[in-house]
C-alpha cells in the first residue's frame, strides 16, 4: 500500500519535468534572416538536389557559432547558390554509398567574419558556399571506406576531403586534396 502513493508521486512528478529544448531551427526560420530559405529550397529542387540534406543541415553555420556571437544558421547569397551544386552531387553519391548521414551536416556556407572566428582557412570554401562539414561515427572502417572512395572518385569529383579529427570531416568540390588537422597533407588519415 505504501508503494502506491510514491507511484503516484513518481507520476505527477514526471508532468512537470523538464520540456525538450526548443528546435532552434524552427525557431530562427520566423526571423527576418530566414527570408530567403523558400527560394533557396525551390533552386536547390530545381536542379534535383533538394532532397539531398535538409534544410535545416546546409544551413548550418560552424560548429563554434556560440563563441562566435553569430547566428547557427545562415542562408548564402544568392550569386553563390549555384556553388554548392557539385559538392552536394558529392554528397549524394556518398550518401548513396553508405558513407556520411547527410543529416550530420555540420556546417556550410559562413561569412568571412564567423570563417575568421571559426579558425577557417583564408581561402576557405565555405565562404564560397562550396564546402560542407560533417561528423562521423567514430570508426576507423568509416575513414578507410572514405579514403577509398577519396582516391577512387575523388579525381573526377575535384572532391577536397579534409580531416579535423577521424570523426569531423570536410568535403568540397575545389580540387582534388586531402590535408588533416594541421591543414597539410602530412596529416590526412588518408595516404596515398
């Protein structure tokens, strides 16, 4: 009998527990900054790549947004939308190989400023709407699986694949390279 009103109190309590954080992509989708996500979506749609990562992925900003007093989601200028075009061709060739989630994008395009911030490379494609980051399962199959696909279609692709750590890469379609943590190929985790 004495277990049934700690239930009960067990019950009650778990209605007042903490709510989930809000989704702070849906939150910042109201904002005057988040004007031009339609028509960013229908250009994408029209070159058949809009359902290649969701929205609220490309739109990411950079991992260090909080530090860097700027805002997690970013929407490119229009004159580089066409930019991301073959880096997400990229991605949906990967994504159909099994090798990255497209929804663990985990940044895009940035302005020069947060690039700055971020420790991003004076040249960095990401200002050039041209670059995605990623995290991947920790796993070193995942990193030998991409180094492969890297040296084999990497060539034909100008496919850019960047290790920060095994787990947090860059893909861009600038070129065909590879460089690793110190932003030299000595450091890449894939070797040729």
């Amino acid at each position: 009998m004495r277990r049934l009103p700690a239930l009960l109190l067990l019950l009650l309590s778990a209605g007042c527990a903490e709510s989930p954080p809000p989704d702070r992509y849906l939150q910042w989708s109201t904002t005057p900054q988040a004007a031009g996500v339609a028509q960013y979506q229908q250009f994408l749609d029209s070159k058949g790549l809009g359902g290649v990562a969701p929205m609220r992925s490309l739109l990411r900003s950079a991992r260090p947004w909080r530090e860097c007093k700027a805002s997690e989601f970013a929407i490119p200028p229009r004159a580089l939308w066409p930019n991301l075009l073959p880096t997400l061709r990229a991605l949906e060739d990967l994504r159909s190989a099994g090798l990255v989630d497209s929804n663990r994008v985990a940044s895009g395009y940035r302005d020069a400023a947060l690039n700055r911030c971020a420790g991003g490379a004076a040249r960095s494609r990401h200002v050039q709407n041209n670059a995605l980051d990623f995290d991947l399962p920790a796993s070193p199959a995942n990193v030998a699986r991409l180094c492969e696909y890297w040296r084999s279609k990497g060539p034909a692709l100008k496919l850019g694949l960047g290790f920060y750590t095994d787990t947090k890469i860059h893909l861009d379609t600038s070129g065909f390279r590879t460089w690793g943590s110190d932003h030299s190929r000595r450091t890449s985790l894939c070797k040729l």
